[in-house]
C-alpha cells in the first residue's frame, strides 16, 4: 500500500459532511416573530350614510362560517361586522337597513409534497389558502317588506411551499383575511352607491363662515383742534 493512502483516509474522517444547500438552510430557519399589524379599522373612510331609521348587522346564515384549523387570527365573519358597524350610518326616520353575511369561509388544502430527498427534511407538507366572502345590505320598508338589496363578494388565495414554518403560516392566513377584506370593502361600497343610489345620503357640508371684516381706524388727535 502506498505510504500517503492512510493519510488519505484520515483526511477523509475529519471533513465535515456536506449536506445540500437546501437542506442545511432547513434547520437554520427563524420563526417570525412579529406579524403585521391587523385591520385597523373603516371609520377612516367615508361613511355611507343611508335614508333609514336604523341599520341591523344580523348573525350570519346558518352555515356561513367555515373556518379551518387553524383558524387565522384575523376572522372574516368578525371583520365582515366590523365594516358593516363602522362604515353604515342611518340618517332617516323610516325603514330600516340590514346587514347580512352569506358567507365568510377560510380553508386550508394540504398539497402533495414533490418528494424525494429534499422533502424528508422539508417539514410541514405545502397547502392552499383561500378565503371567500359574501355579504348583503337589504333596505326594509316601514312595513317590514323588501324593497331593494345588494350583495357584495370578494375572494383571495395563497399558496405555501413545503417546509413554512409555523409563524409563516400564521402570518400568510392572516394575510390572505386581510386582502379579501380589502377587496369587499371596495366592491361592497361600489355596489351600494351604483344600487342603492336613490337611498344614499350624501354629507351635507356647512359653507364656512366669512372672515369679519377688518374696521380701518383714524387716529383723530392729531387733526383735533386745540
């Protein structure tokens, strides 16, 4: 055997085993800590003010919340309240307005993993995330009876790989909640101005009153006679 092969072998022993690049990232990963900060609310944005006595934010349908484990922290049917609370304002003194959710779904779809080395480090397998939502504003008459509606719906997904951590799921769920509220907000007031126009009230602004005006004086002591 030649002299250098044993050297060769120690050498050999002490070299660090190399694991794909992919795979070493894996164990080094840092959980978020902090998530963004959740919907601040819509008392910020205008009000849309309707020509009736009062408004009811109702329970959902039977069977309108869907949420799957686990649930984000930032519910829809609780948001969907929220804007329909912050947003209505009745300014008339007949008729009523009700709010109703139809729908406030959250589900997650676990996704077949790719397999192969990579996934038996991979961790948690990737999934789908999907919220849908779906509102009604009805405008009652005095008598109780139906006499115009408008509906609202708005729909966001994302898509997680294998091996997002715990925090990155919870911080993409919330997302997702909060970009499809984002997106009922908006078509829920386009359908209450396009539809239910002629019940709408718009803010009736006071003009500002005029500046006094500023009365010259004359300092008649120098002119007086002595």
């Amino acid at each position: 055997m030649p002299p250098n092969t044993t050297m060769m072998r120690r050498s050999l022993l002490k070299a660090p085993l190399l694991l794909p690049i992919g795979l070493a990232a894996c164990g080094g990963d840092s959980e978020p800590v902090a998530l963004p900060p959740l919907v601040s609310g819509y008392r910020h944005l205008t009000p849309l003010r309707l020509n009736v006595q009062d408004i009811e934010v109702a329970d959902p349908l039977p069977g309108a919340v869907q949420l799957s484990n686990p649930a984000p922290a930032l519910r829809p049917d609780v948001e969907m309240r929220r804007m329909a609370d912050e947003r209505l304002v009745p300014v008339g003194t007949e008729g009523q307005g009700r709010f109703i959710i139809s729908q406030a779904r959250f589900t997650r779809e676990r996704l077949s993993g790719g397999g192969g080395l990579t996934s038996l480090f991979a961790g948690e397998p990737g999934e789908r995330l999907t919220c849908q939502l779906l509102c009604r504003l009805e405008i009652l008459s005095p008598e109780g009876r139906r006499v115009a509606f408008v509906e609202a719906e708005a729909r966001r997904g994302r898509t997680l790989p294998d091996g997002a951590t715990p925090g990155a799921r919870a911080r993409a769920a919330e997302d997702v909640v909060r970009e499809a509220m984002d997106q009922l907000n908006v078509e829920f007031e386009f359908q209450v101005r396009r539809t239910l126009r002629a019940w709408m009230q718009e803010a009736v602004t006071t003009p500002a009153a005029p500046a006094p005006e500023t009365v010259e004086r004359e300092d008649l002591s120098a002119t007086r006679p002595r």
